[in-house]
C-alpha cells in the first residue's frame, strides 16, 4: 500500500520524463523518502529520465538502472 501511494505521488508530481528532469531532486527525495534511499533513488529518476528523453537508445533496458523491476514497476 505504501508504495501504490508514493508512486501516485510521484506520478503527481512527475506525470512524464521532461517534468522530472526540470523539478528538484529535492521535491524527488521529499516526495520518495518513505521508501528509503531517497537520495540515491532520486538520482537515477532523474538519470533515467534524461536518457530516456535523448532517444539513442533502443530497449528500455539501456537505461540507467532500468532492471527487471523497475521495467515491470515502469513499463507495463
């Protein structure tokens, strides 16, 4: 249940790749931080974010830590 709602949250907050990389890793890490790791986590959403955004890659897996999780969690 945790999750569900910082991943709403998130999604609120971020509703796309561009918006992500233009708020504050701050507002990420505050908006994150009941899952742990807040900073860290932040830092590869917006990572992911901006290679995402530049398109020259071909499978998501490419992306900074995109993994099985998170291609399931983001992608499906």
């Amino acid at each position: 249940m945790q999750t569900k709602k910082v991943v709403s949250n998130f999604f609120k907050l971020c509703p796309d790749a561009k918006s992500c990389t233009q708020v504050t890793r701050e507002e990420i890490e505050k908006t994150i931080k009941t899952l742990g790791f807040q900073h860290k986590r932040a830092e590869m959403l917006q990572r992911l974010s901006e290679e995402y955004l530049d398109e020259s890659w071909t499978h998501v897996t490419q992306l900074h830590g995109v993994g099985k999780y998170v291609l399931f969690a983001l992608f499906c």
